[in-house]
C-alpha cells in the first residue's frame, strides 16, 4: 500500500504531465505560461517535473491560460 507521500508525489507527476502536454498543445513555451499567470518559466518547470507545489494560484491563472 502506497503512503499519503508517494500518492501525493505520484499525483504531482500525473498533473506535471497533463499541464506540460496542455501548454504544448497551445503552443507556449514555459515562459510564456509563466508570463501569462505573473510567475516564472522556472516555477512552470518546477510543477511539469512534479517535484513543486500546484498552489492556488496556479490552478486559478494557468487553467485559464491553457485554456
């Protein structure tokens, strides 16, 4: 049985993935997402890695410019 960490880990990787592939599809570069929510390319790549947190933010602005 997984514990509440490597679930948590595994789903950041399962979200990194589908936002990577998203941002792709739209034709934007790291940067560009960063830009367009007011963060960084170096945040975007921290969350399409999994190894960073999605924080609120994230969810609100980034859907929106994926969208």
């Amino acid at each position: 049985m997984a514990s509440y960490t490597e679930d948590s880990v595994e789903l950041r990787e399962i979200m990194g993935k589908n936002i990577r592939e998203r941002r792709e599809g739209c034709g934007l570069s790291q940067s560009q997402l960063g830009k367009a929510i007011g963060s960084t390319q170096s945040y975007i790549s921290t969350i399409e890695n999994g190894s960073g947190r999605i924080y609120a933010e994230f969810e609100q602005r980034g859907l929106a410019a994926l969208s």
